[in-house]
C-alpha cells in the first residue's frame, strides 16, 4: 500500500472514531468535567478555605508550608521569593479537599441515576405481562376452517 492510501485509511480510520457516539459522549464529559473542576476548586480556595482559616485564627491555610531553604536575597537586596524550596502541605491539603468533593459529587450523580434505574426496573416487574393477542385470521383461513369442520360433521 502507498503513503498517500496509508494516509488516507488511518484518517479513514480516524474519522470513524471520531464520529462514533461513545468519543462525542466522552469529550462532553471532559468539558463538563473541566467545567466542574474549576468550580469545586473555587469553592475549595474562596469558600472552604477561608473558614478553616478563620477556625484556625486566621492562618491563611493555602499558605502552610515547610520550608527547605529560605528565599535568598538579590543583588539589589530584594528577596526572590522563586528562590525558596518549600514543601507546600497547605496546597496539598486544598488539593485533597478539592478531590474529595468532586468525588462526592460523582459519588452522588451515580447514586441519583442508579435510583432512577431501580424505579424503572420495579416498574417493570410490578407491570403485568400482556399476553400477546393472537392476528384475526384472514378470509382464506375462515374458509378452510369452515371446510374442516364441515368434513368433521360428515363423518
């Protein structure tokens, strides 16, 4: 097979995926997913945050950190912050809050539409189950049956 054929089945190919459902369905889910992301974490850092601080006498607590080796100060004697080596628990902290309430919030959607699929199915069980009704015979089956039972009686 030539480069150009290659090309053109491999994007083919990538055309294919592309336009199934399921990848359409999938990157949806990433921007909303984005989208949810940003708001669990301004919740955590503008919201949650501030009130451990107040509870913790208004340590900012984004700002908890070890630190390793202090800033050092430049040739003009200011300090360069970008100098300093800190093991920032702080944010880390933030971070793992940030997960637990998005994981919280996946965990509640899943039970909500769980909850949903177990009424569908109840109501599915408790619906009785038609008997399927049998087609009215056509006039040629009529006919035939009248002919049986006509041969019946005269034996």
């Amino acid at each position: 097979m030539s480069s150009p054929e290659k090309a053109k089945g491999f994007m083919g190919e990538f055309k294919a995926f592309i336009a199934r459902g399921n990848v359409l369905d999938m990157a949806v889910g990433v921007i909303i997913g984005g989208a949810f992301g940003k708001i669990s974490t301004s919740l955590v850092n503008d919201v949650i945050m501030p009130l451990i601080s107040v509870l913790t006498g208004g340590v900012d607590f984004s700002n908890w950190k070890i630190v390793l080796k202090a800033a050092a100060a430049g040739a003009d004697g200011a300090i360069d912050a970008s100098t300093e080596i800190a093991i920032r628990y702080g944010a880390f902290l933030a971070t793992i809050l940030d997960f637990l309430i998005i994981a919280f919030a996946v965990f509640l959607m899943l039970k909500a539409i769980n909850g949903f699929h177990d009424k569908l199915k109840k109501a599915e069980e408790e619906a009785p189950a038609k008997e399927p009704v049998p087609p009215e015979p056509s006039n040629e089956e009529k006919l035939l049956t009248e002919i049986r039972d006509l041969l019946k009686a005269r034996k």
